[in-house]
C-alpha cells in the first residue's frame, strides 16, 4: 500500500483530481442522523439515563456508538453490552428511513462514471453499511466497502481508512492522490494518519471547530463535485 506526504489545502475550488475517494456514510452520504438520534433517545429513556437535547444527541452520530455512550453517557462497562444491544435493535427497525443527501447519489455514480474508484469508511458497523448502500442502489459503483466489525473491536476511523486504503490497493488502485470526504473530525483525524487530505461536508453533523485540519470545507454538494473533478 502506498501512501503520500499530506497534499496542501486547495484554494477556492481548485480541482484535486483524485485517483480514489474515500466516503463516510453517515452525515455524508446518507442523512442518518434522525434515526440514530430517536433511537439513542428511546435506549437512554428505557435504561432511565437523563434526556439528552437533540444537540447533544448529534454528538452520537459519526464515532463508534459504544464510545459514545460511554464518553457522553458514562455507561458503564458493565451495562454496556446490554445499551448497545437496545439500541441496535431499534436503530435496524428504522435505518433504512434514511435518505440519502440530494444530490450524493448522482455524484456517486459520476465518479463512477468517471473511473474514480471509491471506498466507503465508515464507524458503522460493515453488514449494516453494505445493506444501506445496496438499498439506496449504490454498492455497486463501490471498489470496496469498509466498516467496523461486529463486536466493534475495530471501528476507530484510522483503523477503517487502512482497511479502505488496503482494500483499494489490492485492487490496484492508485493511492497518489486518494481523498477522504466526510463530515466530522474523526474523518479529518483518521485520514490524516495516513497523510490524505480530507474535504468535511457541512450537511452533516460537525460540531463548530471540527473542521480544524480538513483541507477544504463545502457547503453544497455543487462545490464538493467541482473539488473533485
């Protein structure tokens, strides 16, 4: 697997010419967050966990969900096992309300269309993502699909960006000018690891300051299409 030194930030819109681009899911592709909110909402209620404000509710959506309730919860180890399972079951009855972003799914099939390979990296759990993507008709414009495993032992973003970085170079891909997009810093921080710049989405989920370290911001799908020509 080869990797490259950090490319420096673009000016305006300055076309990146990528040879791969990594994706998030959730907050990027797919507007996720209604979803995973209401049922982290109904979990906290049914386990008696004080309601959280639907600001602190976003805060969930991007990291590895059992870290988020112990970071932002304080659930303990213990008890853990037994949030996670709860909320599973309700976030699966209702993931596939999510609609895909206007817009992503034509730009997905572009690149595409384009010969751009693309890998899906997401914290989300790898069965789940598959099934999310198949269902809105994109798995198949993707070279490789990565996630986190089952028992999210391996869901740190840098862990999923190596398996995506991975299984593109296996398929012999190009990584001289990989591009990671996402809408958090964990999708900034992961790809960073690996010296890819990253363009952080704002129809997503960023908290103020997340864009720290991302080499371009875009507001609308519009501008992230035209850093990627």
């Amino acid at each position: 697997m080869t990797l490259h030194a950090p490319t420096p930030a673009p000016t305006a819109l300055q076309p990146m010419r990528p040879t791969a681009v990594l994706l998030d899911l959730d907050g990027t592709i797919s507007d996720s967050g209604p979803v995973i909110t209401a049922s982290i909402a109904e979990t906290l209620a049914h386990f008696g966990y004080p309601a959280q404000t639907p600001e602190e509710l976003l805060r969930f959506v991007g990291p590895p969900i059992r870290d988020g309730f112990r970071t932002f919860v304080g659930v303990p180890e213990d008890e853990l096992d037994a949030v996670v399972s709860d909320y599973r079951d309700r976030y699966n009855d209702r993931m596939l309300q999510a609609p895909v972003f206007p817009g992503m799914a034509d730009l997905v099939r572009e690149l595409h269309a384009r010969g751009v390979p693309l890998a899906l990296a997401t914290s989300k759990r790898q069965s789940l993502a598959v099934v999310i993507l198949r269902d809105a008709g994109l798995a198949e414009y993707f070279t490789v699909m990565c996630g986190a495993s089952e028992d999210e032992s391996r869901a740190v973003k840098a862990d999923i960006v190596a398996d995506a970085l991975a299984g593109l170079s296996d398929a012999g891909v190009d990584l001289g000018r990989a591009v990671m997009v996402g809408d958090r810093h964990h999708d900034v921080d992961g790809a960073g690891i690996y010296g890819l710049p990253t363009i952080l989405v704002r129809w997503g989920y960023a908290r103020p300051g997340e864009e720290d370290g991302a080499h371009a911001v875009v507001h609308e799908v519009s501008e992230l299409a035209q850093l990627l020509s």
